[in-house]
C-alpha cells in the first residue's frame, strides 16, 4: 500500500497498519532498493539522515515523503467506481466529541506555500508584514523557534528540529540565520527563499533563491508587486 505523507495519512497508516498487521515505513524517498528482501529508503532524524528500511510483513505499508517524487503524466484508462462506504456509530472505537479546528487559514502541515519570520523581525509588532504576505499567496504563517519562545508568535508556528516539519511547494523565511536545527525541519520544502540583510547567512547555503536585504524593504514590496500582479491576472 503505498500512501503520501500528508497530515492525514500520518494518521491514518499507523491504523492501517495496525489494523493488517503490516510493517509501514514513512518519509520514503525513493522506490524500493531491493524487493527480496523489501527495502525502502527513508529520512530520519528530522531529515538530517537517511536509513534504509526492511519490511518483512505481507503486507507493506509505505508513505512516501512530500516533494521526493515528481510528478509524471501517466496516460491511462480507468473507470471510475463509486464507492460509498455505509459506517455505523459503532464501527469506531473512538468518538469524536467536538471539533475545534481552524478555518480560513492554511496549516502548516498541508500547506502549499509558508511565509516564516525570524529574529529579523525585530518584535511582534512587525508580524503583521508576515501575515500580509501570508494572505495575499494564501500561505500558512511559520516561525522560527526564538521567535515563539519569546512569544511573538504562537508556539504552534514553530517550525523545525524541535517544532513542525514543512514540506510545502515553497517556503519564505524572513530574519531567519537558517541554523541547522531550523533548516533540519524545512529541508524537504521544494523550493525555499530567504531574506535576510546578511550575506554570509548559512540560509543562503540551504535557499534556491535568495535576497540580501533589509526585510522591513523587501517584503512592503513583494506585498505590493504580488497585489499589482493578482489584481492585473485576477
Ligand atoms: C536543541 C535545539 C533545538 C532547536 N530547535 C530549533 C527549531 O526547531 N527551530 C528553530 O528555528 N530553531 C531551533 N533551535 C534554535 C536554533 O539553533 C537558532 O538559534 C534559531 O533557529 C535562530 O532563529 P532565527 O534565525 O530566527 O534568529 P537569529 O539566529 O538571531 O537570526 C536572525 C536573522 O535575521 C537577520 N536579520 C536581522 N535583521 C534583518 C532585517 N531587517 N531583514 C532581514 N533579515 C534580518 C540576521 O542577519 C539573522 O540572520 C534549536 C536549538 C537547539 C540547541
């Protein structure tokens, strides 16, 4: 059974897994080394390292990691079926009682696009400019570790080795140094830019695109450019 990474296969695979005594590996990044024995190659340690996996179960339950893939047009004909499962209340082991869940914002974890502040911002004050940024790409809103842990922006943006992993198609960090233990959690982003008013920020190192510049500048303007140019192509 081969599953993607997203947030909700996450939940749903240990299940699986469970459910038909299946070995799963997740975070896979390439196709299977071997199939006699069965190896996959993952990422681990918060994709500092790799390790190759063995599965010695039937059945094999793998997820493979955001962005390792890309995507190849595969021409076929299917038929599409209707499936429409009838699940009683008592077919789940657990019930749900409320569901607090936010809305009209991206989530890290499933978003396409994430706009993260660092240091660099200064103070809370100057958030705003994050989020503006964030609405007009309709990007989910990340941080780096200080800048939570002095409560400028809630913890649960806090991107990283020890905060949320983001493998989102493109991740803009602003007064962000680009330490290795806040890269550790974006690496798997595909294309990463970075803003920042020193050159020799080791993000640069890391970035596909980088801009050596004063944020409180740079993100007015991209802010305004990508408004002209939503307006023009709306
Ligand atoms: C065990 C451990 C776990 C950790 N886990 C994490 C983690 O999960 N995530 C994480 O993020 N960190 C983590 N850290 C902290 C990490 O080591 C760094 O200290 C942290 O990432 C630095 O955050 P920063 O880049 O926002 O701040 P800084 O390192 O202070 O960088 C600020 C950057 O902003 C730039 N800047 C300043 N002014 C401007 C401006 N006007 N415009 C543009 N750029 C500007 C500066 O040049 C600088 O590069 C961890 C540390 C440890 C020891």
């Amino acid at each position: 059974i081969i599953l993607s990474s997203s947030a909700d296969t996450k939940f749903l695979a240990p299940m699986l897994s469970a459910q038909l005594k299946a070995g799963y590996v997740p975070n896979v990044v390439a196709a299977p080394e071997s199939t006699s024995p069965f190896q996959v190659k993952r990422t681990v340690f918060s994709n500092k390292g790799f390790a190759i996996t063995q599965l010695d179960t039937d059945v094999k339950i793998i997820g493979v990691s955001n962005n390792a893939f890309g995507s190849v047009e595969n021409k076929t004909d299917t038929t599409v079926e209707d499936f429409a499962p009838e699940l009683a209340e008592a077919a789940f082991a657990t019930k749900s009682i409320e569901i607090d869940k936010v809305v009209g914002k991206a989530t890290i974890a499933d978003a396409d696009i994430v706009v993260s502040g660092g240091r660099g911002l200064k103070g809370p004050e100057n958030c705003g400019m994050i989020e503006e940024l964030a609405e007009v790409l309709g990007a989910a809103t990340a941080c780096s570790k200080p800048v939570s842990d002095l409560g400028w922006r809630p913890h649960g943006e806090h991107v990283g080795q020890t905060g949320k992993p983001v493998a989102s198609n493109l991740y803009i960090a602003i007064g962000i140094s680009g330490a290795i233990q806040h890269l550790a959690g974006v690496s798997a982003s595909k294309v990463k830019v970075v803003i920042n008013t020193d050159p020799e920020a080791p993000f640069f190192k890391a970035a596909d695109y980088g801009v050596v510049g004063d944020a409180f500048e740079v993100v007015p303007q991209l802010i305004e450019k990508l408004k002209e140019f939503k307006a023009q192509n709306a």
